[in-house]
C-alpha cells in the first residue's frame, strides 16, 4: 500500500471498547475496505483487508477476521504493512 493511498481512505466506523480501538477504513484510491485494531494498553495494532460484503461483521468481531486474513503488524511496520498471518488465499 503506497502512503498516498493509506492517507487517502475515509475511516466508515470507529469502536472502543477496554482499550481496543476498532476502525474500518475504505479507500477510494484502490476500492479497499481494511480493519485496524489497536491496543491502546500494549501499543500493539495489526490492520487487515476484508471482503466489503464482509466489513461490518468483520468490524464486530476482528480477530475473528485476522485469522483467516492477511494481517500486518501496525506497531512494528509503523504504517507499512508488514505480514504477520496470513490464511488461505
């Protein structure tokens, strides 16, 4: 994902809950809807791509979603994907 690209999505929903950020990103540049999850107490966050017929059930519930998707580490990468799981493409 090219920085222009990720300064460039709109944020379509927001959730904290216990300290756990929940947002769901859309980008018009390349048409992707991704999930972010930060954990505010540890500073660890990890962001991954979602189907859109898929994105508010994977807002509600994603590490659900994380597990199954390509999932990149936001703490390390520090705003470059980095893979951290991936599933079956």
């Amino acid at each position: 994902m090219t920085a222009t690209a990720f300064t460039e999505r709109r944020e379509l929903a927001h959730r904290i809950n216990d300290g756990i950020q929940v947002s769901l990103y859309w980008s018009r540049a390349t048409n992707r809807v991704t999930v972010a999850v930060l954990d505010s107490h540890s500073g660890e966050g990890l962001e991954f791509d979602v189907d859109g017929s898929n994105a508010l059930d994977a807002f509600k519930h994603p590490y659900a979603y994380a597990a199954t998707a390509h999932a990149w580490d936001l703490a390390e990468s520090r705003g470059r994907p980095i893979p951290v799981a991936s599933g079956s493409d």
